[in-house]
C-alpha cells in the first residue's frame, strides 16, 4: 500500500493545526515540527489509523530542526509512498512597533522562524529526496505584508518577502531537475488566528494600521483557520501547483 506524507511546521494551533486535522481526515502521515505537541491531534491520528510524528521543537534554532528532518527522511521507506510534502507554516509577529523599538533577541528570532528555519528545512528536504521518484512539493506559507510593506512590521514583512523570493529562486533550481520539487510561496488570506489579536492590542501609538485590522474583525471579514487550511490544501492539490512560484489564494 501507498500513503502520502506531509511535513508541516507550525502544526499545533491555529491554520497549521488546522491543516494537519485536515490532511489525517484525508488519509496522509504526517510529520509535525512546533514548540509543542496537541495531545488531541495525536489523539485523532490514532482514530484516523494514521501516523503522525510531532517534534517539540524551537524552530528558532532551525538548523537542529533541519538536521534531524534530513536524517528521519533518509530512513523513510520510500517504497511505501505516493508523494511527499513540506509544508513551511510557522512564524512568529514580534512587538508591533518601530524597528528602533522592537528587541534585537526578537527581531532575531522573527527572522529564524519565518525565514532562516524554512530555508534550512527546505535545503534539508530537497536534498533528503533528490533521488525519490515519488511526487514532492514545498508550500511556503507566506503573507500580504511580504508583498507590500507596513509600519512598524518590519521584521514580519522581510521575512515574508524574503521567503517569496526564496521560492522563486528554488523554483528555478528544481526546473532544472529531473523529478524537481513543486514550489511555491502562497499567501492564504486573512486568518482570524491568534497574530491578528495581537495586531489589534498594538499599541496605536506605534501602529498607525490597527484600524485596518480591528475593522476587518468587526465587519466579520476575517476566515476561520479550519476554512483557510481547507483553501490553502486544495491549492496544493491542484494540478498546476508550483506553475506560478509566488501565489495568493484568493486569486
């Protein structure tokens, strides 16, 4: 028998843990890479006969992460699967203020887990899988703000930026490959998760955007993780995935 395997990062609440409730339903193994394991996640994979691996981890030390991810994918038994996925998820919204005001340990940090820690996962997986003949995608989990810029969201904006431009860039690479991953960096809308109510108890002193973000909660505007995961997965399974390396759901 075959299965599908999924390697999501980020996957214990919100949009992630979404997806990965999602993706058990639908028959897939995953891998789960966040701070801490969901004992109900565990709980459901065992329900669905599915497996699913979660690592405690600090993705603010990325290379650990990746490290361990290369090894455990060159002891998978390649024969038993369908396809093969990484899902680049996590993130992190340091204070909301002027770059001058935010601490350098969180500026440091924003930058390891939106941005460093995909880039070390995604080497560590592409390499793990060169030689597979089964299908493989990356999907990075990106945003708006990494295609337009905001006060006093610095941090997440570059990090978002740079992973838009670090699909594109990883995209052309594996055009070039025989069995090349599908890429992309796709931003998944906006999500009523728990970065936009720390966005709208910012300090309006210091963001000048909180009533864009207070307002779209007010008008009802915002999707439940459980509908994004749902849109974000059906992205992933169209055929033309990765056609277009820099994508936005809503289009």
């Amino acid at each position: 028998m075959t299965h599908h395997l999924t390697i999501i990062t980020g996957a214990s609440r919100g949009m992630g843990l979404a997806m990965a409730e999602q993706l058990l339903d639908a028959g897939h193994d995953l891998l789960c890479i966040a701070r801490r394991h969901n004992d109900e996640l565990g709980q459901r994979a065992t329900r669905a006969g599915r497996r699913c691996e979660q690592w405690a981890l600090d993705l603010g030390q990325p290379q650990a992460a990746a490290t361990r991810l290369e090894v455990w994918l060159a002891s998978t038994d390649v024969a038993s699967l369908a396809s093969v996925t990484l899902i680049n998820n996590a993130g992190v919204l340091p204070r909301i203020a002027p770059i001058a005001a935010v601490p350098a340990l969180e500026l440091t940090n924003a930058l390891r887990v939106g941005l460093e820690a995909p880039m070390l996962l995604t080497s560590a997986f592409l390499r793990a899988t060169q030689g597979w003949a089964v299908p493989r995608k990356v999907l990075n989990i990106s945003s708006g703000l990494g295609r337009r810029a905001m006060a006093s969201q610095a941090a997440y904006c570059a990090a978002k930026a740079g992973m838009d431009n670090f699909t594109r860039s990883v995209a052309l690479e594996e055009a070039g490959q025989r069995n090349g991953a599908k890429v992309c960096s796709l931003a998944p809308g906006v999500i009523d998760t728990d970065m936009q109510v720390q966005m709208r108890g910012a300090d309006a002193k210091e963001f000048p955007d909180i009533g864009t973000f207070v307002g779209l909660k007010e008008k009802g505007a915002l999707t439940s993780p459980q509908e994004a995961a749902q849109r974000v997965l059906a992205f992933l399974a169209r055929a033309d995935f990765g056609d277009n390396p820099v994508a936005d759901v809503r289009g």
